[in-house]
C-alpha cells in the first residue's frame, strides 16, 4: 500500500487458472455454481468461491463422473 493509485482496478485474482473444477456447458446445475461461484468472487467472497469449488466438484464427481 506505499504507491497510491488513482485508478480503480478489477479484482485481483489470487488462484492460478486451471485449479478450479470447470462447470459442464449444457448442465443447468452446472451454470448455476458458475454463477453463484462467480458473484461471490465479483464480492471478494474468496470463502464462498471455495464452498462452490467443493460442491461443483461433488456435482461433477456424482452426476458427470469426472473428478
Ligand atoms: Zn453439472
């Protein structure tokens, strides 16, 4: 926090990409944990973002057997 900014920038992604379960395209369930995944990130809400990895993760697991 020594450099002020004078701009407003976006989020800041922490994770690398690839680490988190990727919803299935044509699966409703699927889009709805995007979403929700996806606000919660928009909010900062980084524990939320992890509740939704661990349940997409189950989903996919349970109904699209994949890991
Ligand atoms: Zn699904």
């Amino acid at each position: 926090m020594s450099t002020p900014k004078t701009t407003i920038t976006g989020p800041v992604h922490l994770t690398a990409p690839g680490r988190e379960p990727e919803p299935v395209a044509s699966c409703r369930e699927c889009l709805g944990f995007a979403v929700t995944r996806a606000n919660a990130r928009s909010v900062g809400d980084y524990s939320k973002v992890s509740d939704v990895n661990v349940m997409l993760r189950a989903h996919l697991r349970e109904d699209h057997a994949e890991a």
